[in-house]
C-alpha cells in the first residue's frame, strides 16, 4: 500500500441514543437540618459557652450558606459559641485570604451566617503524647 492510498473502513451501524436521569425529589433543607439536630443534640455532652467551628469546605453543596447559617443558629440556640473555619486545602491558593474568597463566592460571609468567620494558616504543633 502507497502512502497515497486510501484505507474505506465500513462503520458499525449506529443510533441516536437520548438517556435520561432520574432528578431526586427536592429536599427541605431546614426541615432536614431540623431532624438531623435532633438526633445529635442529645449527644452533645458540652459546657454551655464552649467555641464549636463549624468547618465549610470548597466543594459543590447546594444551599451552603443556608446549611451553614442553620448549623450555626441551632449551636447559638443550644448555648454554644460557634464560628467558621474554611475546610478546603489548597483551594483559594491556600492562603487564609483566598480561602476567605472562596467562602464569601459560596455565600459564606459573617453577616450572612451570623457567626464570626476565622481562617488562619498558622500551625500549632500538637506534642505526641505517649
């Protein structure tokens, strides 16, 4: 065979295919909240006024803020002190400033969830203990 030549390869016979997926049924998101709190609330076994961080990944989860914000009132409402840390990694660059970003594009603000937002990248070695 020349480079010149042409190869006629025959196709499979072929179809046009339209899939489908099945949507979940919408989810009340403080109903569900609401439920969930009852069955840890009994469990927590903590001084009232105890700093409880609420941890807020990157990651796609609808309503954040409004999950976030629910969190953080039940907690206030139970006699806790709770505030935001960002639980992303690398995302936001990596840095307290770009995770802070991050949080606040995701609708995670102070004002927004009514609880102080702290992020830091300090590291505060933890001894072993033996």
């Amino acid at each position: 065979m020349n480079s010149g030549d042409w190869v006629i390869t025959a196709l499979p016979a072929m179809r046009r295919v339209q899939q489908r997926f099945e949507s979940a049924p919408a989810v009340q998101v403080l109903d569900e909240i609401g439920r969930e709190w009852q069955h840890i609330q009994s469990g927590l076994n903590l001084p009232s006024g105890s700093k409880i961080a609420i941890d807020v990944g990157s990651r796609g989860i609808s309503n954040l803020s409004l999950v976030v914000q629910a969190v953080a009132d039940r907690l206030k409402e139970a006699g806790y002190d709770p505030f935001i840390i960002p639980a992303m990694g690398s995302h936001g660059g990596a840095t307290a400033e770009g995770q802070m970003a991050v949080l606040h594009h995701r609708g995670i603000t102070e004002e927004s969830v009514g609880v102080p937002v702290r992020a830091t990248m300090d590291v505060i070695p933890i001894p072993w203990v033996r």
